[in-house]
C-alpha cells in the first residue's frame, strides 16, 4: 500500500462555517484519477483536483502530494489514471 496526504475540501451544508480543509491519507492503489478543476470559494476561484477513487467516492482537493502535480503539468495532461505504470513513475520521481 502506498499512502500520500492531500488536502480535501469539505463542504458542510448545515456548518456555519460552509467550507473546511481536512488532510488525509490517501491509498494511492485505489484512486483511479485525479482531475484539474476551478473551485469556487465564497468570492474566488482556485485551482483544485478532483479525485476519483475505486469506490465510486469522490473529492475535491486542494494541495496534492507534488509529485503527482508535477507529473500533470509535465505531461501537460488534463487527468492523470493512476496506473501501475504512473504509481512506478510516482514512487521514483518521489523526494525523500
């Protein structure tokens, strides 16, 4: 298993507070893809991920680990499928 820490974007209809960062860890074996996307808070608009994992859930993320980001502007792609071809690119490319 291979585990990395994103920020997720929360949002809570019945909280005051609307809109809430939670950091998890994420098995990266399950998460099928990960998608630029614009989210739009309060007054802005910022750069975000959406996430796909093999359960059907999804999430909106704010900060992702950089390699996996690097890897999305590098090749330029608008998605990345984490494959096991990607993971072994992700898993060597990884800072220590």
């Amino acid at each position: 298993m291979e585990f990395a820490k994103f920020t997720l974007l929360s949002i809570k209809e019945n909280e005051p507070i609307r809109e809430r960062e939670e950091e998890i860890l994420l098995n990266l074996n399950h998460v099928v893809s990960i998608k630029p996307i614009n989210l739009v808070l309060a007054e802005k608009v910022m750069k975000g991920y959406w996430i796909r994992l093999t359960n059907g859930k999804k999430y909106r993320a704010i900060k992702i680990p950089f390699y996996i980001e690097d890897t999305i502007i590098r090749d330029g792609q608008q998605s990345v499928y984490i494959e096991e071809e990607n993971l072994k690119y992700l898993e060597s490319n990884e800072v220590q």
